[in-house]
C-alpha cells in the first residue's frame, strides 16, 4: 500500500522545548539498556518488537503523562485522553512479562479496552486530535506487531506523527519490520533505509544500518549491504552494531 510521512509540530516555546528535550533524554536511558543478540532476520525483528519498541512507547507514555500534567489541567481533552488511556497501559506493560496466550490477550485488552475502559483503538477514535491519541497509535501499531497483524501493523505505525529523533525512527522500522513478516523483504528494506537515514543517533541509526544490511544480503543485494555496513563501522564504531560488521561484511563481499 502506498505509504506517506506526516510532519509533527515543532515546539512553538522554550517550555515545550525543554519538554521534548526531556522526553528524548528518557527515551534515550531506556533504549541504551537493550541489547539485541545477532541471529537470523526473524530472530532479530522479534527481539526488536518485544524488547525495543513497546518499552521505549511505554516509557514515552509515562514521560507524557508526567511532563505534560500542568498542561493538560488547562486542557481538559488532553488530560482526559491521557487518564483514560492509564488502564491500556497497564495491559500493554504486562503483556512485556507475560507470554504464549496471555501474552496475546493482553496485547489485544491494549488494544480493545477491558474492565470497562477504553483501549488504544478508542482512545485514538475519541480523542483524535490529542498527543495521547498519538502516542495510542504509536502504541497501536507495535501491540498488533507483536500479535502478528501485520497490515494493520503498518497502518498505525504510518499515521503516527512525531519529530522526535528516536520514536519516528522506531515506527519507520517497526512498518520494515511488518513487511518482513509478511515476506516482502524489498519493502522492508526500503524503510530500514529510511529509519537509518531519516535521524542521525547512536540509538536507532547503527540498528537500522544493520538491519538494512542483513536484509540487503537476503534479498541478493551485496553491494548495498557492503555500504550499509561500512557507514555502520565508520560512523558508529562504538555501538554494539558495529561488532557484528565483520562477519556480515564477509558475506557481502563474497556475494559480489
């Protein structure tokens, strides 16, 4: 399906910049505690999706909610969005403990609500305009990853809006992740590409790098892998990326 890039709001006022500074800075802790094993394509999309995405939008979450208080006192839309979305939290950061079934269900309660509240789907269908609805499609989008609704997957991911550097390029490789699963490597490459280059870090850029590389081998591209990889070892050294490119760069070259 074809796919298109929304732009989010920048901050208008040193408040708001201070804020998205914060934020970054948070998801930043969160994110430099993982450590993905190397392995197969699939074996790496999986570790991704559990231990990558949902907790780094967890955690998003919770910065908002704490960060944006004062403003959503005057903003009585914002704050109800975000007080009704706290239960479909809950299930969302349970489903990272639980697994098999339970996992899935409570993956699927994020989404659809339970106990009487509202899940992310509602909260995206009644509070449309909010920053809350934002980060419940965010949200939206990696719980059916992990449930293996893989369109509907790539549908929230692309409507989520953000110009922060990590999440907008978590969501760009969480669609390449969804067009893996659903066996269409050329277009997942396409957005790993796209999450590598769309922001400069040392979080997502050498994961993405990577990422594309190993997808670039499956699908008899070597020398694009050979250029992911070596933008991998000259630009981010230090990452833990970076040790794996010699064993992938080997594959690349006797490709060619």
């Amino acid at each position: 399906m074809a796919t298109y890039k929304k732009k989010g709001h920048k901050p208008s006022n040193k408040e708001e910049q201070k804020k998205h500074v914060e934020e970054e800075s948070t998801t930043a802790e969160v994110f430099n505690t993982l450590d993905e094993g190397a392995g197969r394509t699939e074996t790496w999309v999986a570790e991704n999706q559990q231990y990558i995405y949902i907790i780094v939008g967890v955690a998003i979450v919770a910065v908002l909610g704490y960060l944006g208080y004062n403003r959503f006192i005057n903003e009585p839309n914002e704050a109800e969005a975000a007080n009704e979305m706290a239960q479909a939290e809950t299930y969302f950061g349970n489903a990272l403990n639980a697994s098999g079934t339970q996992r899935d269900s409570l993956f699927t309660m994020s989404l659809n609500g339970g106990e009487g509240k509202y899940g992310f789907i509602d909260i995206i269908d009644n509070y449309g305009n909010t920053d809350a609805a934002n980060i419940a499609t965010y949200n939206a989008g990696f719980a059916y990853l992990n449930t293996g609704k893989y369109q509907e997957a790539i549908n929230y991911l692309e409507d989520f809006n953000s110009e922060d550097e990590v999440l907008a390029a978590l969501a760009t490789g969480g669609i390449g992740d969804a067009f893996m699963q659903l066996e269409q490597p050329e277009e997942a490459l396409d957005y790993y590409d796209k999450a590598a280059s769309m922001r400069s870090n040392e979080f997502t850029t050498p994961k993405f790098l990577l990422k594309a590389a190993i997808t670039a081998l499956e699908v008899n591209k070597p020398g694009e892998a050979e250029d992911y990889l070596q933008k991998l070892k000259d630009n981010y050294p230090n990452a833990s990326e970076a040790e794996k490119v010699a064993i992938y760069m080997g594959q690349a070259r006797a490709g060619k």
